[in-house]
C-alpha cells in the first residue's frame, strides 16, 4: 500500500509504501500483537507501528525496551 508519514510536526511528509496484515486473535492475545508490533518496529527501525483493532486505530510507539524480533 503506498502511505506517507510526517517524521515531525511542521516536517515535509514522506511517501513510502508498507505492508498491510490481517490477522485474528483472540481477544485475550490482543496485549501480545502489541508487544509483537512493537518488537518488529525495532527490527525494521520504525519510530511507530499502526495497529486497527475492532475499528479503532492504535498508534503503537516503539521503544528500545520493546526489544528486537528474534529469527
């Protein structure tokens, strides 16, 4: 999917294109996606992770501490 991002507020926006995923998980999971998404944001050097839930949009900021995906 092509999408932009705005790296700071008053920034020029850059266009890039993502992936888009749609998985179903058990409500009860829903927590560990989270701290998936935000393990995949630090492997892939994402500064936030965008997840859609039931409708409702989270934007997911990844930090150091979230760790990295292990292979």
């Amino acid at each position: 999917m092509s999408g932009a991002w705005r790296p700071e507020d008053g920034k020029e926006a850059v266009e890039d294109l993502s992936r888009k995923y749609t998985v179903a998980v058990p409500t009860r999971r829903v927590d560990e996606l989270r701290a998936l998404l935000r393990s995949a944001g630090n492997s892939f050097d994402q500064r936030v992770m965008y997840l859609e839930v039931g409708g409702y949009a989270e934007f997911l900021e990844v930090r150091p501490e979230d760790g990295f995906l292990e292979v």
